[in-house]
C-alpha cells in the first residue's frame, strides 16, 4: 500500500482501545514506509500514552537508521533529526547523517552546531582525523575552543594540533 496507508496506520497507532502488538505493529509499519510518516512518528511523541511516545520513538530510530540507503534526498530529513526534541529521535538521526558518509565534513561540522554533547566531541575527533577542508573546519574548531564543556574545549584542542601548519590561524585562541 505504501504511502497511501499512514492514515490508516496512524489511526491504529494512537488507537488507546487496541491491544500493545496491534499498536506496535502500526508503528512498526510507519518506520518502514520513509521519511513520508516521519510527520506522524513525531505526532506520536506528544501522545499522553507512554508507551505510545516510545513506539513512536523507536519507529523513528528504525526509520531514521534505514534512511542513508535511499540516497542524497534525505540528507535534510536527517538534519532535521538532529534537533528534535526527542532524544532517541536525535541519537538516531545522529548516527544515520554520520553513517551516510562517514567521510562528509559538512555533516561533522552540523552535528558540531547542533549535535550533544557526545556527538559533538565525536564530531571534533572526525574533523581532526579527516583533516579535510582546512578553511572550514579550523573556524568551526576554533569556535568550539569556547564551548562551555570542557572535554569539548580540550578535543577541539586537539583536532587543531591535527591540522598543524594549516591551522596557524588558530594559535591565538589556543593560548588564551
């Protein structure tokens, strides 16, 4: 049925009379029918039902893991994901905007703006291992040298030693 089928899906899902493994199993349907039933997933979170708002989470953690394979289109789904307020939502997004190209400076460098604080210090350890697009990064890692967190401070630090001469511009907020 495809697409045609998240109305009916998203009836089931948030239907509170249903038992647990119908309503799960609408919300498994949703994760697999792409980022159109991303709309419904993220309505789901506000559901008053816990159990509810997890289904929906999880669903979109699926959703958002399977995403990379279907290609450049999704990139601003994912980015989008990122700063959802929903954590598993975030963590998932996260991980499927990384894995999409690992090698992607301009996805380390949104995670870095936007990102938690884990995926933040990740992103400033890929941006020094890559050591690509020194004109972008080294700004992005001097700003990050002022980041209220202190273990980012220190592996922005560190990713700006990565650069080496690259990053000359670098040194006076490194000695501050």
């Amino acid at each position: 049925l495809g697409p045609v089928a998240i109305p009916a899906w998203r009836e089931l899902l948030l239907d509170q009379r249903l038992d647990e493994r119908m309503r799960e199993r609408a919300a498994n349907q949703l994760s697999i029918l792409g980022p159109q039933a991303i709309p419904v997933l993220n309505a789901a979170l506000a559901d008053s039902n816990g159990k509810t708002r997890a289904r929906a989470g999880e669903a979109l953690r699926r959703l958002f893991s399977d995403l990379p394979k279907l290609g450049p289109e999704v990139l601003p789904v994912l980015e989008d994901g990122v700063t959802h307020p929903n954590e598993i939502v975030r963590h998932a997004a996260t991980d499927a905007l990384l894995r999409y190209d690992p090698q992607n400076v301009a996805a380390y460098l949104f995670v870095l703006r936007r990102g938690s604080v884990a995926y933040r210090n990740g992103a400033l350890w890929n941006l020094g291992r890559l050591q690509k697009n020194p004109e972008l990064v080294v700004p992005a890692l001097v700003s990050a040298l002022d980041d209220e967190e202190a273990p980012l401070r220190e592996s922005a630090a560190e990713a700006l030693g990565k650069f080496g001469p690259e990053a000359a511009t670098a040194v006076p907020a490194l000695v501050k």
